[in-house]
C-alpha cells in the first residue's frame, strides 16, 4: 500500500462504515408507482369486501339462462328481469337501477327515469 492510501485510510474515523438500518422508516423515503402504492386500513378493508371471481361466476346468472319475461333475485334487494324486448333490467328494492341492452350496452338509469331514488 502507498504512502497516500495509508494516510487516507488513517484519516477515516474508527466504525465509520458501521451502518446500522433503523428498525422504521419513514414512508416518504418510498416512491409510488404502479406497482408499489400504499392502501389504507380503509381501501384495504374495501378491497377485502369485494367480489373475487369465483364468487361472481356463482352470483350472477347469465343471460341466456332467462327467458324474455322471466325474473331472477339475487338477493339483498337486487333482482335482474328481463323484457319482452330481451333487454335486461337491473333492479334494487323494485326501482330500475341499470339495463343491458341486446346490442351489450350497459347503462345505468339516472335518477330522474327513478324519481331521484
């Protein structure tokens, strides 16, 4: 070793590079992108209250399964009937909620077509 490195490995401070993680770290120190974000305890419990697939699969009826004036519940005050027209009409507690259409338009009603319900 040099002269020079010497006097430069001399001059570091003893434990200079002990470094020691800290047991927490402030979440500003982490950057959010699509693939790391942070969810509260709120989003989370949200998240854990939907459906997965599986569980939709089993709901929900498929069209073809209703004939043209027949009505199927799914519970919870929620009812799918369809018409005459072969439209399908989404209904909650007897109100109109949404309707799909036989071209596969999905629409939703506005609260004017349900009296403000």
């Amino acid at each position: 070793m040099s002269k020079e490195d010497k006097a430069k490995l001399d001059g570091i401070a003893a434990g200079a590079n002990n470094y020691v993680l800290p047991s927490t770290l402030p979440a500003s120190m982490i950057t959010q992108d699509d693939d790391h974000y942070f969810v509260t305890k709120y989003q989370n419990k949200k998240l854990q209250d939907l459906y997965n697939k599986g569980e939709i699969d089993n709901l929900f009826v498929k069209k073809t399964e209703l004939n043209r004036t027949q009505a199927f519940t799914l519970g919870n005050g929620w009812k799918i009937e369809a018409n005459a027209t072969g439209e399908l009409a989404f209904t909650f507690n007897g109100v109109e909620k949404a309707k799909l259409g036989t071209d596969g338009a999905f629409r939703s009603v506005s609260l004017e077509e349900t009296g403000g319900n």
